[in-house]
C-alpha cells in the first residue's frame, strides 16, 4: 500500500509538472501558434484540472474581436488561410499582410514586391505559400513564413493583372491579364515558367479565374464572356457563357464544382450547372452597383456578393432570395468577399482602406458598436435581456441586447430634462428616473406602455446620486445628498428612516437583504435592508474613490472599482478582503459586473479597455478588450453570461462575445472541430501523462 500511494503521489506530480510546463507553453505560443496554444492549455486542464490551468484555458479561448483590418490605402483582395487562422489582404500601396483571424491584430511583417496595386490574394495547399498579382503586371509567390519571395517574378507581360487563380495542388497558375493578344494564360508554379500560348480573350481590367474543387477545371471570365477549361488539356468545354454586355468581374466554383457563378458590373450574378452548361435558374439582380465580387459558403447553400455602394449580401442558392439584410458599413465600394473555411466568417475589402469582419450567423460586422447618441445615463437590466439610454434631451430609449435592436418608441421621461441618475428593475420592465422638471422627484415608468406609475416619490433632498431596485423589484433605494432612503414599490413610501450615509454608488446583495453604498471615506458600508441598521463596512483599501460595486451572484464577495485602478474582492459576511488588487488598468476604474455564474468580472476604465478577470486565480483573462473611442462607462453581462454589454462616453455600446468563460474547455473543443484528437496529444504533449481524450464526448 505505501509502495503504491507513493507511486500514485510521485504520477500526480508528475502530471502537475508537465501541466505547469504545457500551461507556460500555451502563454508563449498564444500570438505564434495559436492552435497549439489552444492544445496545450486544453491538454494542461485535462492532465491536472486547478484553477490555474482552467485559466490558462480561458486565456487560449478568449479573444477580443473588433472586426475591422484596417489599411492606409484601398484594399482590393482578401483570403483566408486553409486552416482558417490567418487573414491575406492586398491593398493598392502594393503591399499584402497577414492578420491573426482570431486577435485581428497583423501576423508579422508585410510582403512587399508589388510596384502597383494587389489585385488578388490566394494561398497554397497547407497555407504556407500565398500567391499574389498586381497591376504591375506580375504574378508573385511568396514563403508564409519568413515573408521571402519564391524565386522570380511571374512576367505575364498582359499588362494589368486583374486576377490569379491556383490550382488546389498547387502545381498550376492561371493569369487573366489586359493584353489584347490574349489575357489568359497558364503556368506551371514549380518551373516559372507559361505553359502553352494565352488562351485568347481580354480583360479589360475586370477579369476573373477559378479552380474547380478537384483542380480538373478552371474558369476565366475576360470581356463579356465566361470559359471553362480543361486544366490537363487547356481546351475549352463548350461554348462561351455570357450573362449580357456588361464586363465579367468574378467567378467562383460551388463546394461541389457543379455549379459556376459569374457576377457583372452591372450587378447580376448567374449560375450555371457545370455538367449541361445551362443557367441555374434566373440570375440574382440587385440594385446595388456593380459586383466587384462572388463567393459560395463552404456548405454550398448560399453565396456572397459584393457591390459598388460598399454593401455585402448573402443569397440563398436554392430559394433564390436575399438572406437577410444587406451587409453595410463600409463607406466605398466593396471589392471582394471571401469565407472562413467553416463559413462562420465573411470577409469583405474595400476602397476605404478596411476589410471588415461578418458574423455569417448574426449578419453583423464583428465587434460593430451601437450609436446610442449623446445621452445622460444608461443602465443594464440585471438580467442583461434590456438596455435603457437616457438622451440628453428628455427621452429614454429601451435596446433589446440579444437582438441589437431599439424596442418602440422612445420614452418621454423628464419634462425639460432628465436628472443624471436612472435605474432598471431586474426584469426590466419597470424604469426609475429623476427630472428637474420635478425637483428631483422619481417617477416610474411602465417599460412596455411608457405610462407613469402610481405618483412619483417625494424627493426633497435634491439631486438623486444613485437609484439601485431590489432583486425582487419591491424595494428601490435612493441616494441623495448625506443620505440612503428605501422606498415600498406597493404604496410608494419611504421605508423607515433614512440612512444616515453619504453615497453615489448602491447594490443589493442577491437575496435583497443587504444593501451596499460606498462612502467619502473610499470604504463601502453594508446596511441591513429589514432593520435599517448598519452592520459594517469594508476596512480602507482603495486609495481613492470608490465609482463601482457589485455581489456576486452567490453574494459571498463584494467588488470594488476604484479611481485609483484597482479592483478588491471583499468577503461579504467577514468585509475582509480577498487576496491581492486586481491590476492592470492604466485609468480608473469606472464600473464592475460579475458574470452570472460568478467565475468572471468585467470591468471598464477611464483607459478606453474593457477587461476579464478570473474570479479564483484574480488574473486577467486575455487581452484587453479594445474598442472604445472614450471612456467606459458602464459594463454588464447578457443573458447566460454570452454576451459582454459595454458603453462609453464615445456615444457607443459595443457587444462582446465572451461565450468562452462560460465553459472554456467546450467553447476550444467546439473551435478545433475535431481536430484535437489522439494524434495532436501524441505531438504536443510530453510523454508521462496517460492519454486523456482532450474533448470527450
């Protein structure tokens, strides 16, 4: 028996050791490796499940997006790599990055050959070359990891190439060039050298190519006319396809390769059945400008087009209608489309010098902020279901979180103008506010019928500082001047007494028997609701004023955002505090939420970020949450603890998708899509520990 604890201890340390070693791995390869960086943390929970390894788990999983590349000149071509992890973009300067499609942040340094503007963009098999043409008539091919050209220039001499087209081998190019003796020709990529004379046409500017998926045939699209090609013979497969008189500005290949697309500048795409080479129906016309590009999702159920006034739009194939809205945002025309290889992303470049980001599920750009306008106050249902916004006139507007979108009419709330206090009751559906117009009296609003409630509540202390409703929404406390007073919702009147406290920040405890208010003295004091007895307070801590307070669900700890940068966890029944600060900010601290399970705090600066912390370890969980123009007002969690709510004094409330703290592990397996199988474990996790499947079923 001591032979075998002592074997079973010394396994046990190993496996904490090669844990500790994976979860420093996983930190230093997190901008380099990301995969790997996601295994490693993975493979570090499931060999030793602490605290410090679901971490690093949190950190590999979380990743602040903002949906936005953004270049100094306009951007003509994007494409993902196979593996769906790097972004290529070219943009007119003649220069191609790489980006981090997770982080959105560029991938090292650029490609710079081109003396003109980057027509198209394609990465090989494997992801680790990219191909490349320019108006400068040239054709490069470039190593993905040290950025170095692969031998020479492929000199076409067609003049301006307007698109490249790879074989999905990687053995062949095909080049549509502005020559008028023939702007398709054909390359092989390991000689550099044109197979064969140029296959006749010309572009005129606006040509297009394309593989089909088994590499057998190819598309050209120059002038008015599309060709399919055998790519063993380089002879034509029937006649010519035409849509009208306008110029071929894109053609692209169904998952299948039995269908082709072809979209104009006149802004029609057509479809043809590649086996019959008759139309697939009538064409997809909208009346958006010209197509600058068209691209079938990996599914082959929809395709995306892109138009002359900047906006993207999917169409369903079979149905033969406009998915949703269109895709708007940017300011110039869209040039081209491409989807992640798990269609779950669109991306789109453009003339004003960005490529945005698509949620192919929400049909929103990535980390797209909404225009709130100027206004006085906001506050967040602690459900997180329902956002009020209270302008700077007198009028309160309700945003429905889940779907982004304004709920009714605006509410008329406050006469000549509202107070700069205003709060939501859980469920949302009942609203405090204050107005001048009444001496600072609280009126409540029904949320649905915008209709007053009952009289509004005398307020003769002045100004209102701070509103906070009872979970339960019974009890609303208010603060004013040097004093806290409890209000019955029933009857509307005061509760007892005032209480004798001086505060502009105030949270109930869960259960609605505690109430919290800071002080003058940069302390929080904890009042007993029933009894309106003081029953202590947090010890000095923060060196500067407190702006923000809130339970946990569980209301055991307390949380405190201060001016002085910090964030302190405090034990609600002891008022002792937990641990070390939380730091990080370079600003103070403006407001504080904790996810709904507990396990997460959000919190927001004067510094423009937002971040994530870890409620067991108190350590940052990835990046700062970057976005804001101004400073973070407020934070909030959505339902389930999903979605991030944050707004600022840049006139914006931006959503985050932080589904990854809710269940990290799930959120990396559900990322890998199977590929975090026996044989990954095999390659980056050390021998000792005993295989553990990384994403069970």
């Amino acid at each position: 028996m001591i032979a075998l604890i002592a074997r079973a201890e010394a396994a046990r340390q190993r496996d904490h050791a090669i844990a500790q070693q994976l979860i420093g791995q996983s930190s230093f390869l997190a901008t380099r490796d990301p995969f790997g960086a996601r295994l490693k943390a993975l493979a570090a929970w499931r060999i030793d499940p602490t605290a410090e390894s679901r971490l690093a788990v949190l950190n590999a999983a979380v990743n602040p997006e903002s949906g936005l590349l953004a270049h100094a000149w306009p951007v003509r071509s994007v494409a993902f790599s196979p593996d769906g992890r790097t972004i290529a973009s070219g943009s007119d300067d003649g220069i191609v990055r790489l980006w981090d499609a997770a982080t959105q942040r560029k991938s090292g340094g650029p490609f710079i050959g081109h003396h003109g503007a980057v027509t198209s963009v394609a990465f090989g098999p494997g992801g680790g070359t990219l191909v490349t043409s320019g108006n400068d008539g040239t054709v490069r091919l470039w190593n993905v990891a040290d950025r170095t050209q692969i031998g020479g220039a492929f000199d076409s001499r067609t003049g301006m190439i307007s698109s490249v087209a790879l074989s999905p081998d990687g053995s062949t190019l095909v080049i549509v060039g502005d020559d008028s003796a023939g702007a398709v020709q054909v390359w092989d990529v390991a000689t550099h050298r044109r197979i064969g004379g140029p296959l006749g046409g010309r572009a005129y500017g606006s040509g297009a190519a394309a593989f089909s998926p088994d590499g057998r045939t190819f598309a050209t699209g120059a002038g008015t006319e599309v060709r399919l090609w055998d790519a063993t013979t380089r002879a034509p497969l029937g006649k010519a396809l035409t849509i009208g008189d306008y110029q071929i500005t894109s053609v692209a290949f169904g998952a299948d390769g039995r269908t082709v697309a072809a979209a104009d500048s006149d802004g029609t795409v057509q479809l043809w059945d590649t086996t019959t080479r008759a139309p697939a129906g009538k064409p997809f016309v909208a009346d958006a400008g010209g197509v600058g590009s068209v691209a079938f999702s990996p599914d082959g159920v929809t395709f995306a087009a892109s138009y002359g006034d900047g906006s993207v739009q999917l169409w369903d194939i079979a149905g033969h209608v406009r998915v949703g809205a269109p895709f708007t945002g940017h300011i110039s025309d869209a040039r081209a489309v491409a989807f992640s290889p798990d269609g779950s992303t669109l991306a789109s470049p453009s003339d004003d010098t960005t490529v945005r980001l698509w949620s192919v599920r929400t049909q929103r750009q990535i980390g797209t902020p909404i225009g709130i306008g100027d206004h006085m106050a906001t506050d967040l249902s602690s459900g997180g279901h329902v956002l009020a916004v209270a302008g700077a006139g007198a009028e309160v507007r309700f945003w429905d979180v889940v779907t982004r979108r304004q709920v009714g009419d605006p509410l008329a709330a406050g006469g000549p103008s509202l107070g700069s206090s205003m709060s939501l009751s859980p469920d949302g559906t009942v609203l405090a506010t204050t107005s001048f117009a009444t001496d600072y009296a609280v009126t409540l609003w029904d949320a649905a019928t915008h209709r007053r409630i009952g009289e509004p509540l005398p307020n003769r202390d002045g100004d209102i500082s701070a509103m906070a409703f009872s979970p339960d929404g019974r009890i609303l406390a208010t603060s004013a001047r040097d004093s806290v007073s409890l209000w019955d919702l029933a009857t509307h009147a005061r509760i007892g007494k005032a209480l004798d406290v001086s505060s502009w920040r105030l949270a109930f405890s869960p259960d609605g028997r505690t109430l919290a208010a800071n002080t003058a003295d940069d302390t929080v004091a904890l009042w007993d609701v029933a009894t309106q007895r003081r029953i202590g307070e947090t010890p000095p801590g923060h060196t500067a004023q407190i702006n923000a307070i809130a339970f946990s669900p569980d209301g055991t700890m307390l949380a405190t955002a201060g001016r002085d940068s910090t964030v302190r966890l405090w034990n609600a029944a002891t008022r002792e505090q937990i641990g070390e600060p939380l730091t990080g900010h370079r600003g103070g601290l403006t407001s504080v939420a904790f996810s709904p399970n507990g396990r997460t705090l959000a919190t927001g600066s004067m510094d423009r970020t937002v971040r994530l912390w870890d409620v067991t370890t108190r350590q940052q969980i990835g990046a700062p949450l970057e976005g804001h123009g101004a400073v973070v007002t407020g934070v909030g969690f959505g339902p389930a603890g999903q979605t991030l709510v944050t707004w600022g004094s840049d006139n914006t409330v931006r959503l985050w998708d932080v589904e990854a703290t809710v269940d990290p592990a799930h959120s990396l397996c559900r990322w890998a899509r199977g590929a975090f199988d026996a044989g990954r474990w095999r390659e980056y996790v050390p021998s000792g520990p005993a295989f553990r499947p990384l994403c069970p079923r």
